[in-house]
C-alpha cells in the first residue's frame, strides 16, 4: 500500500475557516469583532493566504460570500466536527489546515510548522496539545479524515477527539510546540467578552 506521506514541494493545502458558530456568549458575530483594525474573518483570511493554495469559509453564504469561497455544512447543527467533514467533503487538496475564526493569534509561522510536521507523518491528522487537551481547531486534516468524521456525524457523535482513536493522528505536545517557540497563547479563542479583553491585553 503506498504511503500517505507526500514531498512538501508536491502537495496541494487548502486552508478552511470555521465560521459557524452562534457566538451566543458574545451577543454579536465573533467573525465580525475587530481586533487590531481587522476583523477576525480578515485576519484568518489572511494567515491562511499566506500557507495555503486556496482559503475556504465554512459558514453562511449570506454573511461571507464577499470575502470568497464559502462551504455550508452537510450535517446542519452538528457543531465544528461538522464543519470539519463539510471542508473536507468538497476540498481537492491532501493537506487541510481547519481553524477557527475567533482566533487571532495564529501565525503564519505556527501554520507552516503544522505542515512541515504533516510531511514527516502518515497520520490523517496533526493536532496540537496543551494543558487544556486537544486543539482540534486548529489543527490539520488529510482528506480521509473526512470519512470517519461522516461516520461520528452519522451515529450522532459530534466530538472532534472522540474520533481520533479511530483514524490515525500525530500529536504535536507541549514540549515540542515550545521547542518549535510556540505558546499556548496560540490557542486563545474569543468565546466571551471577557476573552476579547484578554486577547487585546495579550496583543
């Protein structure tokens, strides 16, 4: 059988926002909130441009279609594992970076590390771990993942980690994101109002 693993210089990413979510704690669309003059929606728009071939919004058409090409959910309200299979459902690329929009201190420079540990890898999924547990949500997907997420999605299984042991994945640990100079402070997403004014205070 012949091995997943693809040369860095040969292989298409896609890049997928997830900006569904109903923001219900903020009282306002987080895509919309603006942090540093840009709107998060910008700002995830733009790291992505920069690794990826191609930048996808999974989310509302009616909201995004101006910023570019925008995905909608098969499995309606199923939360992000839902947004996961719709990326990976339609997308052509191997390698998928899904991240999402409400968090403003991804880099460039962490999503280029993603991919080069991607390259060494087999695994259908690279995903970071910190004190807090999974980051799913910023993380990268092979393409085959999509169908073990259609099957979670099928038995009513909505956890993202609650399919990981059925697929193949290569945690990236604390230790070895620090090694690589990367904090969990990448990881901080807007949930709160309070989480705004950490992040602006951490900016």
């Amino acid at each position: 059988m012949p091995s997943a693993r693809v040369s860095e210089s040969t292989a298409s990413t896609a890049g997928f926002i997830l900006a569904g979510g109903k923001s219900s704690r903020l009282g306002v669309d987080k895509a919309f909130l603006e942090f540093q003059g840009r709107t998060l929606v910008e700002r995830a728009i733009e790291t992505l441009r920069d690794v990826c071939d191609t930048v996808t919004i999974v989310g509302d058409p009616a909201k995004f279609a101006t910023y570019g090409a925008v995905v909608t959910d098969v499995y309606r309200d199923c939360g992000p594992l839902g947004g996961i299979h719709a990326a990976l459902a339609q997308s052509s690329a191997e390698i998928n970076f899904v991240m999402a929009v409400d968090m403003p201190f991804v880099s460039r420079e962490f999503l280029s590390f993603l991919r080069t540990t991607s390259m060494a890898s087999d695994a259908l999924v690279v995903v970071p771990r910190t004190s807090k547990g999974f980051q799913p949500l910023c993380a990268l997907y092979r393409r085959d993942f999509g169908v073990a997420a259609e099957a979670a999605l099928r038995a009513g299984k909505y956890r993202i980690d609650a399919v990981f042991p059925s697929v193949s994945v290569r945690v990236i640990d604390e230790e070895e994101l620090l090694k690589g100079g990367f904090s969990e402070r990448i990881f901080l997403n807007i949930n709160t109002p309070d989480d705004l004014r950490t992040a602006q205070f951490n900016s």
